[in-house]
C-alpha cells in the first residue's frame, strides 16, 4: 500500500492498452473503424474541411498503427477485421506513450473546440469559455430510432422504446411531434414513448421524436432531498454503480479525515483525471458482483464507468449522486454520452469527465474542471435510477458493439451484435441551432 500522504494510482499502464485485449471481438470493417473514428473525433474537420480529407488523415492514422502493433483479424482474401473499442484504446495509449501524434492533434482539442464554437470565439488553448455567459439558444432536434426486427420476432407482439427528453431547468421544451414508420398507437409518459405492434415482417421499424426547444447551460439545480430520495442516491449497489470494499477504502483514503461534501466531490474528481485513462470500455468483461471496480483493476474507464466510480466514492461517503444519460449537442458532434449529478450544498451539479483529454493528453491545466459542477448546453434523456427508458422487447445482447457514422447533418450510432455484426437497433440525431437570446439562466450560487 502507498504511503498515507501518496496519490493512489491505478496499477495499469498505457504499454498494457497496447497488448491484445483478453475481450476483443475482432468483426468490425476497416471502413467501419474509418467510420467511426470521423464521427467520435473528427467534427472539427467535418466544419473546417471535407470527410474526404478526415477519412484520408484516420486511414493513415490506423496504417501507422498497424505499424506499431494494433490487433486485428485477417480472412483469405486479407482483409482486416477490429474490435472498435480496442481500436481507440491503441490509439489512444500510442499517444500516450509519444509514439503517435493523433490523439494530441485531433481528439484532446475536440471539447474545447465545440465549447469555444458555442462561445462565439475562436479557439485557443488559452481561453476557457465561461458557461454562465452563454445565452439561452433555440433549437431543433430530431431523433429517430430504427429497430431492425430479425425472423424470429415476425407474428410476435413487440414493445418498442423509444427515449423522449426529460423536463430539466437548462432544456425546455416548447413543441413535440412523434410519429412511427408502421401503425400503431404511440403512448408518451415522461421520458419514454412506447409503441406495442405485432410484428408482421421482418427488417426496419422506426419510431422517433422532432422537438423544438431553448436550451441553457446546465450550473446546476437548487434541489431540497428527503430522506427517502437521500437514501435512493446514496445506495451501495444500483446497476452499474456498486460501492465495493475497493471504492469503500478508496473514498475513505482519499478523504483523508475531511468531511466537507464539496470538498471531496473536487477531490475525487481530479483523482478520476489523474489516476486511469479515458478510453473504450467492453461492457461484457465486466465483472457482474463489482462493476465500479472495473477501472481499479483494468486501469481505465469510459464515460459511463468513470461516472459511476465518481458516484461510488460520493456514495460510500453518504453524498448523494446519481447517474444521467444524454446528448452532447454539439454542432458536428452529436454523441450519446453519460455523466454524474451529485448533491451538495441543496443543489444537484453535473460533474462530466470529458476534460481528461485536454488535461492528460494535451497538458491544459486551465481545463481541469472545465465540467466540474457544470456542462454545456445537453439534451438529457435518463437520470437514474427512477427516470429511466427501461426495457423492451428488443434490448443489447451481451456481446454487442456500438459504432457510429454520418449521413448529411444526422449522426447515427448503431449497436450490433459483435460477432455476426447484425443490427440491433440504431439512433439517427440531427440538430438545427436558431440564433441565442441574451437571457440569463438559471445558477446556483
């Protein structure tokens, strides 16, 4: 064990994401891994250049780690074959590591680029935008889900789900249409509409939501918790988040004695930045008795993972905190996306991970707690765990891969299943900004 007045640091190294992973399920085209990589962090391409050229400058950049050693398959006729996470995890600890520059020139400036966007500004490493004096901003967005239903599901009855926005303070919604792409009734409640039909062939199904809304920052939300609501968000286990003997020592080490909420949410916050990587995480590796503990032992997390250890660590220490699902409404990149809400001092306060790239991978310390306690304009769509989607007839098996591409202004996000790169289902968003207004919104002191 390290001494009391060290940092505790995850065991894992960046050379270990450059070796094989153990879950690596290697099926995705080398088009596919092209693709994907233009959406994920390319969009500041997509407005100052052509998908030509993103596409030309990723297909070097997965040549030259070939080179370097990343894993794929090969068939008969030499084509190659990847897991996209393992893909980006390579990627990523090959910058890490100094022996490529792509992460540094294209994915840690991604964040800052788009807040600097929203900001009217130019971008520059030396300018962290102030998210209370970005004004409220209208906007239109569309989301369509398309369920591909396979043989089997043919003279079934089907509920299909479809994600609607959730009434927060920092996104109003001021009209809604739904509509499917078969008949049927769809039945709208809170966050979720539902479409139940009888399946009558197989192949596409689509159900979506265009909505027309103003949108703020989110600074956080004045909030009063009962008891009952107080116990809810500071559960040992719920679904991902599990507060493991592991994270139970950890929080009580990085605490040190202190007690103040506020204190120890900043505290544990930077130590998520400092201590693993943010990469790709394979849900089904993941350990189903302590799920949170994945980047204690493996050394690195996602969006989702990461957050619910930062939740874990509140929890463990009685603060209160919960899980939130939605949208990165960037212009150019729109990304399904998930960080943490944890109350202290009578307010809920987003905490989102999404600087690490700018901190570890370029080295701005000015964007250390970019998002911590607040976020830029989002559409939110699950907090957990009572406002969620929950389940359908058709859900994720346990072996599925997610990957993304663009057609014209939407960004699609499909899930297949892994080994037979069926589609599952997939989410096609697109976005239109109005102008903003000068309205300031709501904060928390």
């Amino acid at each position: 064990m390290p001494a009391a007045d060290e940092p505790v640091r995850a065991s894992m190294t960046p050379e270990q994401l450059l070796r094989p992973a153990s879950w690596a399920i290697r099926t995705c085209t080398e088009g596919d891994i092209v693709t994907n990589l233009s959406c994920w962090y390319y969009p500041s391409v997509r407005l100052t250049g052509s998908d030509d050229e993103a596409r030309a400058m990723i297909t070097e950049a997965l040549a030259k780690w070939r080179e370097i050693g990343v894993p794929f398959a090969e068939d008969g006729d030499g084509s190659r074959f990847y897991d996209p996470d393992e893909v980006i995890n390579f990627g990523l600890a090959a910058t890490l590591l100094g022996a490529d520059d792509f992460w540094a020139e294209h994915i840690a400036p991604l964040q800052p680029q788009m807040l600097h966007w929203f900001a009217g500004k130019p971008f520059s490493w030396e300018d962290v935008p102030d998210f209370g004096n970005m004004h409220r901003r209208n906007c239109r967005i569309e989301l369509r889900r398309t369920y591909d239903l396979p043989p089997e599901a043919v003279g079934k009855r089907l509920r299909l789900k479809l994600p609607l926005p959730l009434a927060v303070p920092h996104f109003q919604v001021e009209g809604m249409d739904l509509h499917s792409s078969v008949e049927g009734r769809i039945r709208a409640s809170g966050n979720r509409a539902d479409l139940a039909i009888t399946a009558e062939k197989a192949g596409p199904v689509e159900l979506a939501f265009s909505v027309r809304a103003s949108a703020l920052p989110d600074l956080g939300t004045s909030d009063e918790l009962s008891p009952e609501e107080r116990a809810l968000y500071t559960a040992g286990k719920e679904g991902l988040i599990a507060v493991s003997p592991a994270i139970d020592a950890l929080s009580q080490r990085l605490a040190a004695g202190d007690g103040d909420p506020a204190t120890l949410v900043h505290r544990y916050y930077q130590y998520l930045i400092d201590a693993f990587v943010h990469g790709r995480v394979a849900y089904r590796a993941i350990d189903s008795q302590w799920p949170t503990d994945w980047p204690l032992r493996e050394g690195y997390y996602d969006c989702q993972i990461g957050s619910a250890l930062l939740i874990a660590l509140c929890r463990a220490r009685g603060i209160p905190a919960r899980l939130v699902n939605g949208y990165q409404i960037f212009h150019g990149y729109l990304a399904n996306h998930f960080w943490a809400e944890i109350w202290f001092d009578g307010a809920w306060r987003p905490f989102d991970l999404a600087s690490w790239d700018a901190v570890r991978i370029y080295g701005s310390e000015r964007w250390r707690s970019c998002f911590a306690g607040q976020t830029e304009y989002r559409l939110t769509l699950q907090r957990f765990p009572r406002e969620i989607l929950g389940a359908g007839s058709i859900g994720l098996p346990q072996e599925w891969h997610q990957l993304l591409s663009h057609e014209g202004p939407a960004t699609t996000t499909q899930f297949r299943e892994a080994r037979s790169q069926q589609l599952i289902y997939q989410d096609s968003m697109s976005i239109e900004w109005g102008a903003s207004e000068i309205v300031q919104g709501p904060e928390t002191e």
